[in-house]
C-alpha cells in the first residue's frame, strides 16, 4: 500500500530586503520542478480579517497598541495552523516567508517588551523543520533600495531587530541555518534547495514537532 510521508516545514527569516520573498518563490518552483508537492505561505497572511487589521496597521492607516498588535500577529499564524497541519499530512511540503521568530524580533526591539513575553503567544505553534536566517549587512541591504514607507522600515529599527534575531538564534531547539544573503539570486537558492532537500528526507518520518515546548 502507498504510504504518504508529511511534507516538511519550512522557513525563511531574515533582515527587511535580504531576499526572503525571493528565495520562497524559487524554492517552491524547485521543488515542484522535481517532482515534490510544495506551497508558499506568508506571514502575515493580509488576506484573513486578522491579517487584514495587521495590514491597515503596517501601512500606518491605523494604529494599534503595541501589545495587542503582537496578539494579532501570533493570532494569524494560529488561524493557519489546521489548515498548515492538513497540508503537511497531506505530504505537502510548506515554505513558509516570515514565521513567529519575525513576530518576537520585531516587537522585542520595542522599549519594553522581553524575548520571553513575545515568545509565549506562539509556544507550540507547528515547530519548523529547518529555519533558514538571510543574512545581509545593513549597507548591503541598502543597495538593494530605500525602505519603504510601512511601519518598522527604519535603519535604526532594523538594526534592534537583528540583534534580536541573533538572541533567538542561540536557541538549540529550533533547526537554524544561516545563510550568506550577500551572494548572487541563484548563489543563494543553490544552499537552500540542498538544505531542504536534506531535511524533506529527514521530516518524512518525524512527527511535526511544537514550537519552544
Ligand atoms: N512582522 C511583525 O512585526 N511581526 C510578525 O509576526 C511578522 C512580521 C510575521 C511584514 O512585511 C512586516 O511585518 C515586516 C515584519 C513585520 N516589517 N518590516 N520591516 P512583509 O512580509 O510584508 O514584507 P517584508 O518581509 O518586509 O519584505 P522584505 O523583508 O522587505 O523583503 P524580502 O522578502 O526579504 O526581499 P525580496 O522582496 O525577496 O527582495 C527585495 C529586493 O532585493 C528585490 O528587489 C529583489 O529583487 C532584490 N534581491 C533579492 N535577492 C537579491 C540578491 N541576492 N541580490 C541582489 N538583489 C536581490
């Protein structure tokens, strides 16, 4: 009888323009093109109600407490996570374009607010199987344009949500890999399609795991 193996859980973090949305897109054309099941997702997600209140506060049409815009965030992904489990069982493999190591970093690097705090609405979210972090030095992702006008798309802000980023990526628990973001498109996608291709084969027989339990 034909046994379907779960799709693995995949993501891409990263600083503002290292190239996230990019390498997504040509990771699951890659995976398609030879042969495997593979969705993109996107946090936030703007086409839900949720998503669509974080989209308003992001283009700073409306403003929303800090605390509670960071609920809404962790509340987006949760609204995707049966149908994020049924596509796994179904063998589907999810690439996924911001997950909840973005929600911590980004409202950490806010006056107030501790690593601790920001994790805990997320707790036991679908652990990814490999999370891949672009890296790229402020001057570089300056080249790649200016920042655009949304919330949060200032160099000084961007630089507390690095070193957030890097706080987050001393925990052992979670599958990091960095990747240099510096190198061409095609430079970049070669790691990460071989990176994925090792851990589709390595998900197949785990169960998904829970995120920081
Ligand atoms: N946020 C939050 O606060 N809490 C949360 O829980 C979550 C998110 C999930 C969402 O932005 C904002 O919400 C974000 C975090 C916060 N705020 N900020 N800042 P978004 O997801 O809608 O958009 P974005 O993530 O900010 O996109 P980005 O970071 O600006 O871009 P990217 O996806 O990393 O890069 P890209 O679009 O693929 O490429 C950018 C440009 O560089 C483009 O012209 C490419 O052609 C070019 N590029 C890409 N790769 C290369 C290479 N290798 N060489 C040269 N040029 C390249």
């Amino acid at each position: 009888m034909l046994r379907i193996t779960r799709g693995a859980l995949i993501v891409l973090e990263g600083v503002d323009r290292a190239g996230k949305t990019t390498q997504c897109q040509k990771l699951v054309h890659a995976l398609q093109q030879s042969g495997r099941a593979a969705e993109m997702m996107r946090f936030p997600d703007r086409t839900t109600k949720i998503g669509q209140l974080i989209s308003s506060y992001l283009e700073k049409k409306s403003n929303l407490e800090d605390h509670t815009v960071h609920l809404l965030f962790s509340a987006n992904r949760w609204e995707m996570v049966p149908l994020m489990k049924q596509k796994l069982e179904q063998g589907i493999n999810l690439v996924v374009d911001r997950y909840a190591f973005s929600g911590v970093a980004f409202t950490s690097a806010k006056p107030g607010f501790s690593l601790e705090w920001c994790m805990n609405p997320d707790i036991g979210l679908p652990k990814p199987d490999l999370v891949m972090f672009l890296q790229l030095n402020p001057n570089m992702a300056a080249n790649r344009g200016e920042y655009g006008i949304e919330r949060y798309e200032t160099s000084a802000f961007q630089r507390t949500v690095h070193q957030r980023f890097e706080e987050l990526m001393q925990d052992s628990s979670v599958n990091w890999k960095v990747i240099d973001a510096a190198r061409t498109i095609e430079e970049v996608h070669k790691d990460i399609k071989l990176l994925s291709e090792c851990i589709i084969s390595l998900a197949e027989n785990q169960p998904v795991g829970e995120l920081w339990r």
